[in-house]
C-alpha cells in the first residue's frame, strides 16, 4: 500500500488481544496490518485476566500497564464505569512519561474515554490524531439527560483529530456538528472473512440439526447476542409467540437477562419452539446462522450490528429493527420493520421450508470484511 518508514504509531485502545469480542477483533487485526506496512506499532491496553504487562505478539509491542475492567464492553455496569474511568487517569501521565523522550509519529485511538488522552497526547508530542468511533449514545433517542451523551458532545467539541472514522452517517453528522476542522468518514468492515470462511468448509448441517428436536416442516430462525436490556432479546420470544407452529428458534447468548428470558417463553408457552443453547463457540455460531432461515435481530439500539453482516456473508435472511447503520444499507437479504411488526415480514418472506444450506457470499465478505476496515484506517496513516 506504501513505505512508512518506520513511523511510530501508538494505539490507545480499551479491549484488544488476547480478548477478541466486540470490536477488538478489527483493532487487533489493524495493527497486524500496521506492522506489516513497516509501521512501529505499540499498543496501550487494560491488563485484564493473567495477560503479561508487556509482550510483542506479530511485530505487535503490547503494554498492559493498569488493570482495567474485567469486560470492557459492558457499559451498563457501574463497578466497570469506574475501571475504565480509573484506567484512564491513570494512563494519561503514564503516558507522558514513558513518551517524554521518544519520538511519536501518529496516535490511534478507537475507544470513547481514551479519545481524551489520545488527544493530549498527540498534542503535547505534536503528532496527529486518527480516531474510530463505532457507536455513539445518541442513537438510543433519549430524551432523558444521558451522562455518556453529555461525555460525547465534550470528546466531539474538545478532543477529535485529524481523521475521524465511524460507522455510519448519523454519528458522522454528531462529529461535523460539533467539529468542523476533522476529516470525518464512514467505514464498513467488521466481519472476520477467516472465520467465515473456516465455518462453511466445516460445515455438517445433519449434525447441528440432530441436537434439536425439529418436526420435518419447521422453519428454523436464530437470535444471536449478549442477552442485556439494549439487545431486547423479550423481542424475539414474543416474536417467535405471535408466528405459526412451523417457526422455531435458536437462541444464542448469555447474559444477565438470560434468565428472565426463559421465564418468558415459559410464560407464553413457547418453550418447545425455542431452544436456548446458551454461549457456544464463534465456529458453532456462524454455522448456526448459515443453516438458518433467518437471522432475527430484536436490537433497540446499534451501530454496526456485526451478526448481522455476518449473516449476510452467509446468505442468511436478517430481520431486524431499523437499528444504527442498517437503514444505510441496500441489500436484498436485508428486512427492516418495526419490532411490533416485524412478524409479519418474517411470515410473508418464507415459501420454502427446508434449512438453507450455507453459502459465502464473496462480494458481501469483500464489502464488509476486516481488510476493508485495515486498508481505510492505514490509508489515513499515510497521508499524515
């Protein structure tokens, strides 16, 4: 792609290896890349679990210098708040003094509560700033005074950098209102081609269809996702409860409503319809979906739903409520409609009853695969 010649970059970042949910897979996967372009690559990270405080994994110089929350994708829980918050007191002058003597080419940073620290220090080391933003607290709609969104209109005012990367148009137009001097730009990728394409070589639909006990003409839907309050996973129970005999679902995830969930389908009598197999392996799920009918996404809020790109990739019908950047999306596998309603779209798409067999989608896995993520991102790098 081009010669950095050596330049050093510095990756402020909250969740990344060897813990790669979420969105940490893409910035593990980016500095791979970085590495490989000749870019100088160290990473500031949380130390979590019994990770080392400092290692070099693929030409990757990771420092784990604080313990920081044991999930760095639960915003919900207030202990974790508090982590991240301490984390990131205490990172800025840890910064400042390991970096007071050496040279900084570029700081990266695509976690919310580093952009901050990110900022300050790439203007202390007169170095320019490229940060990712993929979700933004104001696509809940909430009235309500919302403390992470008053947080955000700060790091919006305050603390964005040269290039500025998000996920969709609406949190790009956030950036533009409060920051005109950033290069703001939406970027796709998110799905891991590898994986996607490891699950479909592996495929035995016979064999994940003998764990469930499915009448010959069923229509077999999934739900996949952290089972918490944003994911509304009560959404697909009731979904699953308003449809015909024929549909059932698989339902993939847990989390701490998982409980109350299943009280749910007790409740409503739909119990023999929905097989809750709790968290399994990423493989496993992938070929869950691909063997699917249909991905049914019950989200009241996201910004760039990965499971369901990744079950486009696969070919697999997705239902979902108009949720972050999917309205942005022209995809003929892609259904939107109102929770309430969504059922009926589910129920007017079926003709055919059999499981689909799984089938990678190469221009999809193209379009929204990591490397168009890493090649944007990079691209960026080198025009500073």
């Amino acid at each position: 792609m081009g010669n950095s010649d050596g330049q050093r970059l510095i990756i402020l970042v909250e969740g990344f290896y060897p813990h790669l949910g979420g969105g940490s897979l893409e910035q593990w996967h980016l500095a791979q890349e970085a590495v490989d372009e000749g870019f100088d690559v160290t990473v500031y990270t949380p130390k979590m679990d019994d990770t080392p405080k400092k290692e070099t994994v693929n030409g990757v110089n990771i420092r784990r210098p604080f313990s920081g929350p044991n999930d760095p994708d639960d915003l919900t829980n207030p202990m974790a708040m508090f982590r991240r918050i301490v984390f990131n007191a205490l990172l800025l002058p840890y910064l400042l003094l390991q970096l007071r003597k050496s040279t900084v080419d570029i700081v990266y940073c695509p976690s919310h509560l580093l952009h901050p620290v990110a900022k300050i220090v790439a203007t202390l080391k007169s170095a320019p700033v490229v940060q990712f933003i993929g979700f933004s607290p104001s696509l809940r709609n909430n009235a309500e005074f919302d403390i992470l969104l008053f947080l955000e209109k700060i790091n919006f005012r305050l603390f964005m950098g040269d290039f500025v990367f998000t996920r969709n148009s609406s949190i790009a137009n956030q950036v533009k209102k409060y920051n005109s001097e950033s290069v703001v730009t939406t970027v796709d990728g998110i799905v891991n081609e590898d994986d996607i394409l490891d699950a479909a070589n592996d495929f035995h639909p016979e064999s994940l269809l003998s764990e469930f006990e499915l009448p010959e003409d069923t229509t077999l839907l999934c739900w996949v996702g952290r089972v918490v309050d944003i994911k509304n996973p009560e959404g697909a129970i009731q979904i699953i409860n308003e449809m015909p005999d024929q549909y059932h679902l698989v339902f993939i995830g847990d989390g701490p409503r998982s409980g109350r969930v299943q009280d749910l389908a007790e409740e409503l009598d739909n119990s023999d319809r929905i097989h809750f197999i709790g968290r399994v392996p990423h493989h496993k799920t992938l070929q869950l979906m691909g063997m699917s009918h249909g991905l049914v996404l019950t989200s009241h809020t996201e910004a760039y739903p990965t499971v369901a790109f990744e079950a486009l990739c696969l070919d697999t019908p997705v239902f979902s409520t108009p949720v972050g950047v999917l309205p942005e999306i022209s995809d003929p596998n892609l259904y939107l409609e109102d929770i309430c309603s969504l059922h009926h779209v589910i129920d007017r798409y079926y003709t055919s009853n059999s499981p689909n067999s799984l089938n990678v989608r190469d221009e999809r896995l193209e379009k929204y695969g990591i490397k168009q993520f890493s090649n944007n991102v990079i691209r960026a790098l080198y025009t500073l």
